[in-house]
C-alpha cells in the first residue's frame, strides 16, 4: 500500500513538472515573439527616420537653390509679382499682406473698368488717381510687428552712429505662421549687439510705420518684362515702404519658431565699417530705427 502511494505521488508529480515546463515553453514562445514584433517595429522606426533625415537635406538644398536663383534674379532687376490671394484679415500685418490687398482690390476696383472710348479712359483716369489716393491714405499707419533675428552683422566700430544689420522675418504672433520672407533692416549697433547676444529663439516686436506708396503713371500701361515697380492695373503701380521704428524683446512659448539650419543659426560676422541701409524685396527705401 505504501508503495503504491508513493508511486501516485511520483507520477502526480512528473504531471505537474511537466504542466509546468509546457506552461514555461508557451510563455518563452510567447516573450520571443514580442521581442521579434519590437524588433521589426524599431526597424520600421528607424527606416522611417533615416527617410525623414532623407528628406530634410533635400528640402533643405532645395531651399538654399531657390534662394539663389531669387538672389540671382534680384541681382538680374527682375522682381517676381506676389501672387494674388484672398484679403488678408489685416491688410497692415505686412508689407506682403499690404501688397496683396493693393493686387486684389485693384483688380476688383479697377481692372473691370472699361477704357474702349475716350469717355471711358477719361473716367478711368479720374478714378485711378481717387483710388491711389484712397489706398495711399488706409494702409498708411503705425503697427506692432512679432519678428525673428536670423543673423546680424555687427559693425567693428563700437560708435554710437555705428550701424548694425539684421536679417528678419515676420510672424504671426497667435499662429506663429511667418508672414513674410527673410528681410534686411539697419538697426543702431547697440540694438544689434541685443539682439546677437539674445539668439535666434529670441521674438522682438517691432514698431513700424507701413508707407504705401501708390502712384498713378500714366505711361505704365502693362506689367512689363521686369515689373518693377509692381504692376497694380493699367496707369497705377506701387511699392510698400517700412519704418522701423523701434525694437523691444517680446514673449513667445518655447518652440514657437521653426529650427533653422545649421550649427549657428545666429552668425555675428564683424564688418569693418557700418552697414548700409537695406531694404526689403520691393520696398521703398525706408526711415530706420534710431
């Protein structure tokens, strides 16, 4: 009888030990096959980082060539027309947002007009020059602008009439959406010397005063091979014109702007004297910050 129990309990026993290691070898069959699905998924991952870094650097080429052949063409005098959007919720919230509410209305207001008769171009002539006048008056006026430091170029010279210039974009301070491209503005040394030393992830809000400058030529009566100034309709051009008035450092949330490119988003390159005045892509010359 003793034997009989203890040759149970040996086979109850091998029962459990074997129950045991299926129940392990299902659990390790299981582990490897998690490990293997994390494996591919970190494979996945990292394809997908190696085609995104793919497509960064060639966005990023693609960007330096369109600013050259822009620069080139610049240097050329030809000044590509903006396109014609919607009209901006504030027409004053940049020289671009000013000069597409000039091409929308102009097209809207004047270009409809008939001009086949002389009583017709006599009437069109007179109410050409009412709209310059009209647009020149509206648009005219100070604005608190959010812009970007993407470089400065300081002066050598520590003088107080020394001049510094600065590389600035636009942006919209609720979507932080930039609202215009790069621009070249002359800052008072000392403003530049601030803004270097704040850094490229500094906002600064400027003060300016938009000066539309509308005019009526009455010999301008198409675009033109190179339309310059911008061609609004037939007999009326303008340019945008800016005052920079004045710079204060200004608030925005971490990560708001874009990363720029390169290890030194912010170069400071000494120049021997004080820079020129600059001025942005179809822009009048302009008052500067004082």
């Amino acid at each position: 009888m003793r034997r009989a129990l203890v040759v149970v309990a040996c086979v109850g026993l091998a029962s459990t030990l074997c129950a045991q290691d299926g129940e392990g070898s299902a659990a390790s069959d299981r582990i490897a096959e998690l490990q293997a699905q994390v494996d591919a998924l970190s494979a996945e991952r990292d394809a997908l980082r190696d085609q995104l870094d793919q497509m960064r650097a060639q966005f990023d080429e693609m960007r330096v060539r369109l600013g050259e052949a822009i620069e080139m063409l610049r240097n050329l005098g030809y000044a590509p027309p903006a396109p014609v959007l919607a009209e901006p919720a504030d027409p004053m919230a940049s020289p671009l947002a000013a000069m597409q509410t000039l091409r929308r209305r102009a097209r809207l207001e004047l270009a409809s007009m008939p001009r086949a008769r002389e009583d017709d171009r006599a009437a069109y002539r007179q109410a050409a020059r009412d709209w310059v006048d009209t647009m020149n008056r509206v648009l005219d006026g100070e604005k608190d602008w959010l812009v970007r430091v993407l470089a400065v170029d300081l002066p050598a010279s520590g003088s107080s009439a020394a001049r510094a210039t600065a590389s600035l974009q636009l942006y919209d301070a609720a979507t932080g959406a930039p609202l215009s491209p790069p621009m070249e503005v002359s800052v008072p040394g000392r403003v530049g010397r601030r803004m270097a030393a704040a850094g490229a992830d500094q906002g600064w809000m400027a003060r300016v005063h938009l000066r539309p400058a509308v005019r009526f030529n009455p010999d301008r009566l198409e675009r033109g091979p190179f339309d310059h100034p911008p061609f609004l309709a037939p007999q009326v051009e303008a340019e945008i014109g800016v005052d920079w008035l004045r710079f204060e450092p200004a608030d925005v949330p971490e990560g708001f702007f874009p990363d720029l490119p390169g290890d030194d988003p912010l170069a400071v390159p000494d120049r021997s004297g004080p820079a020129a005045p600059a001025q942005s892509p179809g822009d009048t010359p302009a008052r500067q910050p004082r």
